[in-house]
C-alpha cells in the first residue's frame, strides 16, 4: 500500500484506494441520470467521492472505492479463482539421474541463468498467487484462503474487473435496457471511466539503488524502455498490470517474433547463397556475355533495339532471389508457419495454467445497448441466463447479412478498380520515361516506371485503409450484432479482409498477370485497342515482384510505428500544453494526469492484431519471391514490442484488465493465411519464377538431355534455347534481321511461325505437375506436423488433471479441520470423517 499513498490514489481520508474513475463535465444537464446511477452503486456496497479536476473547472472526477465486504460478495458471485494453499511439486519415484545427461541440463540451466537476454528475477514482486492452489471463492469457507493482508488480497486488477461489473449492471433509469455505465458514456452523461494508473512511470531515484516506486514504474525501467530491446518480456507482470488479454497478446507477439529468427536466418542464407554463386549462374554468365543477341522494343514509339547484356545486372539480382534455395525456403516457410501455429497453442496451454486459466469461462455477455433499442420489441428466453432478451429475427438477420456481403464484394471490386488504375498508369507513363530528358531513368525506363507505380500504389493504400475502417464500421453496425465480442469478430474479419486484398491485389497482378498476356511482336494485344500491355523484364518479372513487396513492407512498417508512438505523443503534448501555465505537473493528482492521456484505441487490441497478421501474411504467402521479408519483419518486431509496451505504459490510460484464454479470432485467420501460402508459393516458383523452364531444358533439352557428362554444365545454352524470334522486316519501319523476346514460338522460317513450340507445353505440363505434387507433398507434412505435436504438452497435461484432484482432497481436509475445530469449541466430540 505504500506506492498507493505516495501516488496519491486515496480518497481524501487517506485510507480507501482508488479503484476506478468517472468523469463527467459540470454543463452537461443530464445530472438525473447520474444521480440515480450514483445513488444505486452506492446502494450495491461502492463508496464514491467527487473531487473537481484541478486544470479544467468544467470537469469532475469520480472516486470509486470497493470495500472488503463487497468485494467478498462479487467475487463469490463471479466465481472468481483464488489462492487457498501454497503448491506441493508432485513428481514420481525415479532412478538415479543419468550422469551425463544430468550434468549437460544442469549446465544448460547454469548458462541460461548467465544468458544477458533473460530478466533479473529479483528487480520483480514475488508473484506467489503462482505458486498456490486456486479455487473459487466463498465467502463461508473464507477461512480456507491465504489472507495476509485484505488490501493486497485481491489484486488491483481483480478490483478495476469487479467494479467494472459493477458499472455494466447498474441501472440508472427505470426499465430493462436502462442499465450500465456504456450507455451512460455513449448518450454524454459520463465522458470517460477508467482505472488509474498506479502512479507516475518515471522516478528520479535510481531504481537499482531505491527499487521500483509501484508496478508501472517497473515496467518502464525492466520492459518499456529502449534499452531493454533485447530482453525477455516480463508476461507475469504484465498479466498483472494489464490484464490476461493484453498480456496474451504480448506473449504471442513474442512468440511470434522469437519463431522469426530462425526463418530470417534461414532466408539469409539463401540470400547469401545466391551472391556467393551469383557469378557462377550459368544463366547470368550467357546474358551477360551476350553482346550480339538484340531484345525486341519493350515499347511501341520510344523505344529502340536493346542488347540483351545491358540486362546483366537485372539478371544478376534476380539470380539473388531466384535460386536453387528458393524451393527449399519455401517448403521450409510453409512448415515454419505450421509449427510456430502448433507451438504457440502449447505456449498458449502453459500460460493459461500458470495463470489459472485453465477452468475460467467467460461469463454470459449481455446483449449491445444498440441491439436492445433495435429490437426491444421482440423477446424471448435467454438459455443460458433464462431471463426474456430482445432477439433478431432470422430472415432480418440473413437480410442484413446479404447486404454487408455485398457491401464487402463492392469494397473489393473497389480496390480491383485501383489496381486497374495503377495498371493503365503503368502502361502510360513506360513510353514517357522510355524517352525521358535524364539519361539514367532513359536506360532504366522499367525499373522508374515500376518504382513510381509502387509509391502510388502506396500511397493509395493508405487511403484506402481509412476508407475501408469507416466502410467496415458502418456495415458492422448494419449487422446488428448482439453482444460485443460477436461485433469485434465481424469488424475484425472485413477489416481484415479489406486490408489484405487491399495490400495483396497489386502484389498478385505482378506475380501471376504481369506480361502473361502480351502476345508477341508484330501481334501485341492492347488494352482498349490503344496501350500495349507491359512486358516483364528481359531477366523476368522476379524482380518486379521483390520490389514491389519490399517497397511497401518497408514502408508501411515505418508508417504504422510512427500513427503508433508519434501520433500518440503529440496528442498528449497537446493535452498538456493546453495546462494553464501556472500548474505544475507535480500538483496535479494522478487521475487527472491519467485523464490527460490518451484513451485505449477503441476498437481494442484490433489494431494491434491486424498488423501483425498482415505482416505474417507478407512474410508467408510470397516469401519464395522475396526471402528476407522474415529478416524485415524481425526486425520491425523488435522495435514494435518496446513501441507498443512504451505507448501501454505512458501514452495510453491504463485499459480494463481483462482476462482471455486465447487470442480470439486470429488464430484462425492465421491458419487461413499458412494454407494460403502453400497456394501462392506454388503458384510463384511454377508460374513466376524461371525455376521450372531451366528444370525442364536442363533434363529435356539441354546437354545432360540424353546422358550426364561430368564437369559439363546442364543449363549451357538455355538463354538461347528461352528466347524466340522475330524478323524485323514485318514490323514495315525499314529495318531487317531478326530481334528476341522471351517465349517459346516458332521461328520466322518455320511451317507455323509464332505459334507454340512443343517445349511451350512441356514447360506448361511441369508447371502444372509441379504444383499438384509441392501443394500435396506440404500439406501433407503440416498435417503430419500438426498431429505430432499435441496442443498441451503431456506433463503439464498430467499436472493439470493430478491438480484437479489434489484441489478437491485439499478442500475436503480443510472443511474437516474447519469443523473439527468448531466442535472443539463446543465441547462436542471430534469425528474424523464427515458428520
């Protein structure tokens, strides 16, 4: 209680603890309201205490303080778990420990104690609720629980959840749907309820030499600042502070940024491997020695005959991401996903233990304030609750539905419509930059028309991205959902929908459209009959797709970090600046500063959820193009878990502490995501990627065909052997010879000219076997993956069901020595078994 008194959070006779705040402004009339809801918490067992806030005379803060009794009464009411009897380990006879087994964990144990990323176990608060039985409470057998002290009893969490039930059962006018304090703060007679923090995050005494000042300080100095990046979170005391929910969050994107590092690794190598061999690539070594071989005009009016060796770097830094390791990282990303998905559900099982919430269910939610008005006119039976409830017609219900599918297929068209815009942009501009004034960007036409169209593309992204929030808010609120988890699913799923096509569409145009369809010279097809389609690069459209996907996860990445931290800040500079001057921060209590904070975002962790799962998607789905989107994403990561737990710690109000037992909806969304990767990775190394054409030349038709010479290179002459021709004299501008372009036609000379060599199908049969057997051959092993690994790990599944059963015999022993002991009082005669 110590931090409490010198942060302040007491009511004015310095003995009852803050536990929650409500604040409201003086000019609001609604005063009726707030009156009847005051004088019923008061009559539910809450004591309240209005304090005028110090830096605005309009605003009015409200102290609530839930004693003992009460909260004795809620918790029975609420089934809430808690300790009754210190842990006795349970472990079975076993033989001698091996020797040299026992010594290498014990030196393991050793190094992992010296291991710098590991926290120091005594800068923490001893969390023994961890290390004790937990059953729910009961007021009659409170003698059974471990109270040392009734303040610290129950946590400061437990509290701010009891009191919040409170305030969400509480009516404040007569009638059914008249009740809680949401309703209260959607029609303005409260503007905002929170829990206080539990005092300032920073401290002029050293906490080395002074110790933490309460728990938010710790925080900041072990978890939030920049100089902790590299250690392990603290996830008792987040749990703690903030709440199960927040920090099972924190727990998975840990998670998730640890399972990173191996496939970042991993992809590096693969980088590496490809500039080792870069010079050794028989492909890049043809096109660049290739001095005599012409490329036909990649444009119609500026465009001129190109050497095929002024290519040579294109090819070479194509050869970086398409590589013998591409195949490989692919199937390695596709099994990565699987077992970072099965591991996280053991972590998941592990953490809901240690925090007891293995038995917890969420309590029975109680219908949206929106859904009542909207309905209140039909009722029926709750089965869970059996109390009468307004309901949602089925036809109304599938009505509704249709109309925001609809409204989510229009969205999606919407976005089509951008990317066709960004596609005629493309086609546009390639014959400006083909004859721009700057020399650089004339050589380099291509790459400056890709590179403009990614910044656009980029740009109309984002805009898109606010539009789509509002869009995905109204057709949610079309709905009608009736409880608030159900409208956080449905907003989260079109969010989610909308975002990822709006990020993914551009990116699947290039790898599986982009110069598919351009016919051939002297044939080209044209968009409207006026714009010749775009080719791909005479080294591939490989690279396109990489810059593309880096361009935006780069920037994107930077964009979302600064609407995190940098917007955030400047509000709250904002809120203080608005201070009158003569204030000192020091003389303003602890809720006021609270309330000077931004709030949580409204939408919850929704946010916070989203952009990882749609990094996690970049990550998977076109990571055979592009290898080192899991070094990218590690790194963001990094700075992303210091960037959110810095904005929890000082920038936000402190949030409710909820309890949760996963991470709700996006778990399934990240299933969906790994099955899409398989997909899509297939589809990039048999369609997009040259690994299928140079497989089939180097066993069909190049020199190892008939038999395999040593030392003779299999893939000699394949640049050749991929490049048609063209003869110049049909094209009627006065020139002759022949040019080259990048299919698999017949020659001018040949009985049918420009149509499809027999090797086209070949290379077309194998693109399509290749992709039956990679997609068989993955899922294959991520279903054998998944079936090895068991959701709970099998000791602390038997720990758990052994636990169960102790609890029961230790509730029975204490209730016997409870009424041993009353009968001793009386003078009865003790029995040693139940009376």
């Amino acid at each position: 209680m110590n931090y409490i008194a010198s942060s302040g959070l007491l009511f004015k006779d310095g003995k009852k603890r803050i536990d929650y705040i409500l604040v409201y402004r003086k000019s609001n009339i609604q005063y009726d309201k707030r009156n009847t809801f005051e004088k019923n918490l008061r009559a539910e067992g809450l004591m309240l205490e209005k304090e005028p806030a110090v830096a605005n005379a309009d605003i009015m803060f409200i102290k609530i303080h839930i004693p003992w009794d009460t909260l004795c009464k809620y918790a029975e009411r609420l089934n809430i778990r808690m300790p009754f009897r210190k842990k006795s380990y349970y472990t079975d006879q076993r033989t001698k420990p091996m020797g040299s087994v026992h010594n290498y964990f014990r030196r393991l144990k050793k190094w992992m104690s010296q291991n710098p990323m590991v926290l120091d176990k005594s800068a923490f608060p001893d969390l023994k609720e961890s290390d004790c039985y937990n059953g729910p409470f009961s007021r009659a057998r409170i003698h059974h629980f471990i109270i040392n002290n009734k303040d610290t009893f129950f946590s400061n969490a437990t509290r701010s959840r009891i009191v919040y039930h409170m305030l969400q059962h509480t009516k404040y006018e007569n009638g059914i749907s008249k009740v809680g304090i949401c309703k209260l703060i959607n029609n303005g007679s409260y503007i905002a309820a929170f829990p206080p923090h539990e005092g300032a995050y920073k401290s002029s005494q050293p906490i080395k030499t002074n110790g933490p000042q309460n728990n938010r300080h710790l925080l900041y100095e072990r978890w939030a600042r920049w100089g902790m990046w590299y250690k392990h979170q603290p996830l008792d005391l987040i749990r703690l502070y903030f709440g199960e929910k927040i920090g099972l969050y924190f727990a998975w994107l840990g998670w998730y940024t640890g399972m990173l590092i191996p496939a970042a690794l991993v992809g590096l190598c693969v980088f590496f491997y490809g500039i080792f061999t870069m010079n050794a690539s028989q492909v890049s070594q043809e096109i660049c020695k290739a001095t005599e071989v012409f490329m036909c005009p990649l444009c119609d009016k500026n465009c001129s005959l190109q050497r095929l060796n002024e290519s040579c770097i294109y090819a070479k830094v194509t050869y970086l991401f398409d590589n013998g390791g591409t195949v490989f990282f692919a199937i390695f990303m596709a099994i990565w996903a699987t077992v970072f998905l099965e591991f996280w559900k053991r972590r998941r099982s592990t953490l809901t233990y240690t925090w007891d919430l293995v038995e917890w269910e969420e309590e029975e939610e109680t219908p949206r304030p929106q859904f009542e008005a909207k309905y209140y006119k039909m009722e029926r039976v709750n089965p869970i609750s059996g109390k009468p409830e307004p309901y949602q017609p089925s036809s109304d219900k599938i009505s509704r539905l249709l109309i925001s599918i609809s409204g989510i297929f229009f969205m999606i068209s919407l976005v089509i419509t951008a990317v066709f815009a960004v596609v005629v942009y493309r086609l546009v501009v390639m014959e400006q930059f083909a004859s721009f004034k700057w020399n650089f960007i004339k050589q380099h036409w291509q790459f400056a028309t890709s590179a403009a169209a990614v910044c656009i593309n980029f740009v109309i992204i984002m805009a898109l991205n606010l539009a789509y929030e509002k869009i995905a808010f109204l057709l949610t609120n079309l709905e009608f959902p009736r409880t608030e988890s159900e409208w956080e699913n449905s907003f989260a799923l079109k969010m989610f929908l909308f975002q990822f096509v709006n990020l993914n569409s551009s990116i699947f145009y290039i790898a599986f459209f982009l110069g598919r369809f351009v016919g051939h010279p002297g044939n080209y097809n044209k968009l409207f009959n006026r714009w010749r389609l775009e080719e791909c690069h005479p080294s591939g459209c490989l690279i396109d797709l990489c810059l593309q996907m880096g361009v935006i996860m780069f920037l994107k990445q930077i964009w979302n970090n600064f609407m995190e931290l940098g917007y955030p800040l400047i509000q709250n500079w904002w809120s203080r600046h608005k201070i009158k001057r003569g204030i000192q921060d020091a003389s303003i209590p602890q809720w006021e500063n609270d309330w000077n904070l931004q709030p949580m975002n409204i939408h919850g962790l929704m946010d916070e959820y989203l952009e990882m799962v749609l990094q996690f998607g970049f990550t998977t789905i076109f990571v055979a193009a592009f290898p080192l989107a899991p070094l990218l994403a590690l790194l963001n990561n990094i700075i992303e878990i210091r960037l959110d737990a810095y904005k929890f710690v000082t920038q936000w109000r402190r949030p409710l502490p909820a309890r949760a037992t996963d991470i709700g909806i996006w778990h399934g969304i990240l299933e969906g995501i790994g099955i899409l990767a398989v997909i899509t990775n297939a589809f990039v190394i048999a369609i997009t990627s040259d690994y299928i054409p140079r497989f089939v030349y180097e066993y069909k038709y190049g020199p190892c065909a008939s038999h395999f010479e040593y030392g003779v290179n299999c893939l000699k002459g394949y640049v050749n052997n991929s490049l048609s021709f063209f003869d110049l004299s049909e094209l009627g501008m006065g020139k002759s010879g022949y040019c080259r372009y990048r299919d698999y036609r017949g020659p001018p000379w040949s009985s049918k000219p420009y149509e499809f060599t027999l090797q086209y199908w070949h290379i077309l049969a194998a693109r399509l076997a290749f992709i039956i057997v990679f997609e068989h051959l993955v899922f294959g092993i991520k279903s054998f993956i998944a079936y090895l690994i068991p959701d709970v790990p099998k000791n602390l599944y038997d720990r758990i069901r052994r636990e169960k059963y102790l609890v029961q015999e230790m509730m029975y022993e204490a209730e016997l020595e409870h009424l041993q002991q009353q009968r001793r009082k009386s003078g009865h005669p003790v029995h040693h078994e139940w009376p």
